[in-house]
C-alpha cells in the first residue's frame, strides 16, 4: 500500500493530476512512465530552438521533485507559448488541403514544365547589358566566395532557398530534373510521385525565360567548376570518386540502420535489456543458432502469455474453470514448472535444463501450443477442473508471483500483450510490400525457410500489441531526423512529421492489413472504406495528434513522453552505428523513422529509411515538405555559419550525460533464491506458503545441478 502510495505521488509531482488520474489504472503504464528519460527544450529566436537538452529525471530525491513541481506552472506557460507561435508560423505557410492539392501543384508544375521548353530563339528575347553583367558578377562572386551549389534531382525548393542567400546553381541547361514533355502528357494524378512537391510560383512567362537565359549565362562559367554544395537523396547520383573533400554533400557515405537486417543487428544488443532505445525485439534468421534463439524467445512469450491471460481473466471476473472445460488443467502446472526453469536458468546461468531443449521435447511443447492457441482463440475455452474460490485464488496468486518474476527478464512484457504475433517483414521491401503478421510458429518457420535452408531475407519483430489507438484505430508517426555529424554524434529532430492512420479498427483478432499496416501506399487501397472518423487520407500532422492528445486530457504528454523519446531512441541508434558507418567530413543526411506509440505513449522505434519519401502523396506531405526543406538550409547552412541562426523547426539533440547501452540484469550469485522471493508479502497464509515451495524446487533445482557437474567431474 504504501509503495503505491509513493507511485502515486511521484506520477502527480512529474505528470499533474489530470495526466495520472487517466492512467491510475495502468500499473504497467506506471512503471514505463516513471522509468521513461525527459528531454527539454530550450526555446531560441521565438520557438526556433537550437537544442533539446537531454535530462534524466531522479525521481526519488526529494529537493528534486520539489523543484520540478515548483517549475510545471512555467514548463506550462512555456509550452502555451511554443504552441502557439508555432501555429503561428503552420498556418502561415499551410497553403493546400484533401480537394485543392492535386490541382495547385498540378498547375504549378505544368507552368514550369511550359517554361523549360520554350524555344527561346523564337521568343525573341535575350539578356540586356545590365542583366548580363550582373549575372556575370553574381556568379564569379559565388565561385569566389565557395558558394556554388548542385541539387541532383527534384527539389526546387532546395535551389529556391539558396538562390535567396546569394548561392549559384550549377545546373546543366540540358539535363533536366524531370521529363518535362513527359509531364505535360500524364495526369494530374503524377504529382504524387515526383521527388518533392513543386514550386509554387507566381513568375509569368517572360520571367521564367529571363531565369533560363541567366542559367544560361551562369553555366558557361560554371560548368568546369566543383560544386561547393550538392543535395541529393540517392546516393548512387553521386561520383565519390571525383567528389572533392571541400564539398558538402547530403548523404553519408555509409550506414547500416536504414536497412532491417541492418538495424536489428545494430541493436542486437538492446534485444533483452532496459534502455534509453524502445526497439521491438527482432531476429534475423541467417542459420540454426539464429533460428533456436527465435524458437526459444517465441516459446517464452507463449508462456509469459498464458500467465497474463489468466491473471487478466480472474481479475476480470471471467470463469475460466469447470468441470467441462476444453483445455486440461494439467497446462497450468507445465506452465507454472516452465517458468520455474527459465528463472532458475537465468538466475544460475545453467544452460542445460531439460524442459528449454525444445527438439528434444517436441512434442510437449507442441500439445501446450495447441492448447495456447485455443487459449487465446476461443472465447469459450476454460480449464478441465472444477470451480472453487480457493483453486482461483490459489492460481491467481501462483500466476501474478510468477508474472512478476519474469519482468526483469522480459523488458519488452508491456508490448508483447497475449497473442504472441508476430510481424514477418522481408529485408529488400519497403511501403508494407510482403510484409505478413502470424502467431503460428509452423506458418513462420515455412515463410523464412525453403527446402529447410534459411532465406537470410525475413526479419522476426515482434509484434507490439497494445498500440496507442486514434478513433479506435492504430497510428504510427513519421520523424524526420538530420544528420550533421557521426564523429561525435549530432543530430536534429523536426517539430513535425505525419501520423499515418490504418483505416479500419485495431484487433488481434482481424489480421487484414488495412486493421495492421499504415503505410501510405498500402492505405490508399482502403480510403474508401475507413472507419468514419479516420481523416479522408488517412494522415494528420503533428499538430492534429496533438490538438487530439489535448482532448483526450493528455495536454502535456507530447512535450513529456512522445518527442523526448522519439528523440532518445534516435541518438541511441545512432551511438550503436557509429563503429559501423562510414562518415566523411562536410557531409548531412535526412533520415525518416516510423515510430509507433503504445497506448500508456511510450514511442518505438519500428525502422529507420534512409530515402524518406518527400514525395507529395498526400496534401500533409505536400504541405510539410516545402518547411521541411527550407529548414534543412537553414540548419546546414545558415547555422554552419552562426551558432545564433534560425533553424526553422529543427531542435538539435544535445546529451548531458550519455549512459552506456544497459547491461542485462545482474543478480547477486551469493543470494540466487533469496533475490527472488523479496517481494511484498501476500495477504494469506497459503500464498506463503505456495512461495516456500517454489523456493524448495529452485533449491532441489540448484542441488541436482550442482550434484550433476560433481558427477561429470
């Protein structure tokens, strides 16, 4: 009582009354909250801050709680504040919406596609002396001043800016960005799929052959020039073999978190421990090692599955014994002996406990699968054992210790929930393609193997079952992240982004990928058929997540819980990479990562692309991405050469104490079975008592082992 006690007040000094009251009854919610770091920032030049600082919260010293509650009525004032001139500055530059956009931007490229072909021989026009002189000056000036710039493909935005800074693009006359007279021909449709949404422009026809003529004019000069500045988002458009080391370029020369495998083998490491990074547990299958380690990890859920639905139906008040029951009640004591093994394995390091040899007891584990399916199946499924108020709060007692134990050892239990999915994704694809969910492990080991050899081209990534749900339906977000260094690790996170809705009503029992998959070319198909109260192209910006986050009583949760972690979890990937990539100096990159949100809005990392589809699919995108480019000159531009610049939206994440990857729980070998029965005692007598002999079998456990290895000596 008085533990819960002190939970509760911690959570009102941190989070406010509000922001508790909503999850007073979410013990699981509680301890993510309490355990979750904070990042704050520190607002500069009006909202564009330049650093979000990193601090992790003691909670348990008293001056500290003390001056943080002292301080949440000015945090509030602040972030009242930051909103609104943030709002401010959106809805000044939000131009298009669902009906309009296709059109505008349609408009808006076929005036600049008319403009790039005209024959200027026949519109008769040509650059006076003063024009021809000042674009002479202009451009002998920027090769001067090292202020000449390349952008190798489509994103007039990028020239736009730079062109407003005194920069000069060297661009071949005739080498377009993109087929001109090809778009004149297609549909208005085609918008969606160019690289970045099109200039917006109110240049008339005579301007837009004045600026070809200077272009004109500009290259003669420049085209046996290096470009001091060159954007681009395939890296593969770029000859690193003539590229000058004084050139700044926007790709990393090599990174491996941008692929599947590639990141779940760069936090291989995070898979079983509690740290900074919310990473869903994956597996690469490349051989039998991989594969056992899979098969093992899938049983273990399985197990830990069957205590959580017990436990949740007996506090439900749901009768899950009778005499007529389908499932034996002999699958209660498998599980809880199971269990009894995997802590004594963890705890004494054996690694030869029979029933964890599961080739060798194939066909126990295969008849608990069976009955944990239809555990967790069938609504009706109840154990073969007649009722009696003692036999449930004998089990609840048994299953509520044990579910407890395991936590220390299960650091992803919030997420796992009870179906034990799984979400199989191949290595190459990317926009939901091949992507497939199961909980049957013959359906996934068939998937990733062929003629029993391994494919090496599926990731295993657990499934996170208890999402934060919008309208009854699933979301993930959008981060756009930039790199500006990997040798020391810096990194800015974008103020907004996009949530992607899936259009119909999340379930564990539905597995369609319209309930599942949210992204964007995926979700298209099912616009149609949305649930009422999903938006028309199922996405929002930030700033719509968080009007909704304010509604439904979480005003602050954004700033406390959802962007700081977003932020952590990124720097923590990034930490990971920096052994396995390959950085050059003058070099930043614009990654995207898709985060989801749990529902107590602890966000994980889902995986990180690294070409992060700028293209204007929706009028959310086609809006954000002209901010979003403008602000990356900003930030690789303006502050490279002012630490006081305007950085747009862009908050750059500064660590003040960066804690080494968590190691795995350690437990004291001078007290193995004493660490484990200190918990809270249980209010009746044969609770102890069902405490001492578990205690009695680790012992007889700890002794046979011990008796064992004397023998093999």
């Amino acid at each position: 009582m008085n533990s819960n006690n002190n939970t509760r007040k911690i959570l009102l000094t941190r989070y406010g009354k509000k922001s508790f009251l909503n999850q007073k009854n979410k013990t699981e919610s509680c301890i993510h909250l309490l355990n979750t770091p904070k990042i704050q920032c520190l607002p500069l030049n009006n909202f564009n801050c330049n650093e979000v600082k990193r601090t992790i919260a003691n909670n348990t010293k008293t001056n500290d709680k003390h001056d943080h509650s002292n301080r949440i009525p000015e945090l509030k004032q602040e972030c009242k504040n930051s909103r609104l001139l943030m709002t401010s500055s959106l809805n000044s530059r939000y131009q298009l919406n669902f009906k309009n956009y296709i059109q505008e931007l349609y408009k808006a490229l076929i005036k600049e596609c008319n403009y790039n072909l005209l024959d200027l021989n026949s519109f008769n026009t040509t650059l006076d002396f003063e024009s021809l002189t000042s674009v002479t000056n202009r451009t002998l000036k920027a090769i001067k001043d090292q202020q000449i710039f390349s952008v190798l493909g489509y994103f007039p935005i990028i020239s736009k800016e730079l062109k407003k800074r005194g920069w000069v693009e060297k661009r071949d006359p005739y080498r377009s960005p993109i087929n001109y007279s090809q778009c004149l021909k297609s549909s208005p449709w085609m918008v969606n799929w160019i690289e970045s949404p099109p200039l917006i422009s109110s240049v008339n026809e005579k301007e837009g052959a004045m600026e070809r003529l200077k272009s004109l004019q500009s290259w003669s000069f420049l085209k046996n020039k290096r470009s001091d500045f060159i954007f681009v988002t395939r890296k593969q458009l770029i000859n690193w073999s003539t590229l000058s080391k004084l050139t700044c370029v926007s790709q990393i020369t090599k990174h491996v978190f941008c692929t599947k495998n590639g990141l779940a083998l760069c936090l291989e490491s995070y898979k079983n421990v509690e740290s900074n990074l919310m990473f869903p547990r994956c597996h690469y299958i490349r051989n039998e090692a991989d594969n056992d380690a899979f098969v093992e990890d899938y049983i273990t859920t399985a197990l830990v599955s069957t205590l959580k639905f017990i436990v949740k139906a007996i506090e439900n008040n749901k009768r899950i014994f009778t005499a007529n029951g389908n499932i034996p009640y002999e699958i209660i004591n498998f599980v809880e002996q199971c269990i009894i093994q995997f802590l004594n394995k963890q705890i004494t390091g054996n690694t030869e406990t029979g029933i964890w040899k599961f080739k060798s007891q194939k066909e126990k584990w295969n008849e608990f699968m069976i009955h944990y399916t239809k555990l967790i199946i069938d609504s009706n499924a109840q154990f073969n054992q007649e009722y009696t108020n003692e036999l449930e709060l004998d089990v609840y007692a048994k299953f509520k210790y044990l579910l407890e134990k395991m936590k220390p050892y299960r650091p992803q239990h919030y997420i796992d929930g009870i179906t034990n999915t799984w979400i199989i994704k191949p290595t190459s694809n990317c926009s939901g393609h091949g992507i497939m969910l199961s909980r049957d492990l013959q359906t996934i080991q068939q998937k990733i193997t062929e003629n029993d050899i391994f494919r090496n081209n599926y990731i295993l990534q657990k499934y996170i079952e208890r999402p934060l749900l919008v309208y009854t339906c699933k979301i993930d977000l959008r981060q756009w992240f930039l790199v500006t260094n990997m040798n020391p690790v810096v990194v800015w996170m974008y103020k907004e982004g996009y949530v992607r809705f899936c259009a119909n009503s999340f379930s564990m029992e539905n597995m369609h990928e319209s309930v599942h998959l949210s992204n964007v070319r995926l979700q298209i198909k099912y616009r149609k058929i949305r649930n009422s109260q999903v938006p028309e192209e199922c996405m929002w910006d930030y700033r719509e997540l968080q009007n909704h986050l304010r509604k439904i009583g979480q005003d602050y949760v954004w700033d406390e819980l959802i962007f700081p972690g977003m932020s952590e979890s990124i720097y923590a990937v990034l930490q990971a990479a920096t052994d396995t990539s390959s950085y050059r100096d003058n070099t930043f990159q614009l990654f995207g990562a898709d985060f989801l949100i749990t529902e107590n809005f602890i966000p994980y990392l889902i995986e990180i692309n690294s070409i992060p589809g700028l293209n204007p699919s929706t009028s959310v995108i086609a809006n954000l991405v002209p901010m979003l480019l403008s602000d990356i000159v900003k930030v690789t531009v303006d502050y490279k050469k002012n630490s006081n610049a305007d950085t747009g939206l862009f908050v750059k994440v500064v660590p003040e104490k960066w804690k080494p990857s968590a190691s795995a729980v350690v437990v004291d070998s001078r007290n193995q079975f004493d660490s484990l029965t200190a918990v809270v005692p249980f209010t009746f007598d044969y609770h102890r008592r069902w405490m001492d002999s578990i205690n009695k079998k680790l012992v007889a456990l700890r002794l046979r082992n011990e008796s064992s290895n004397v023998r093999k000596l």
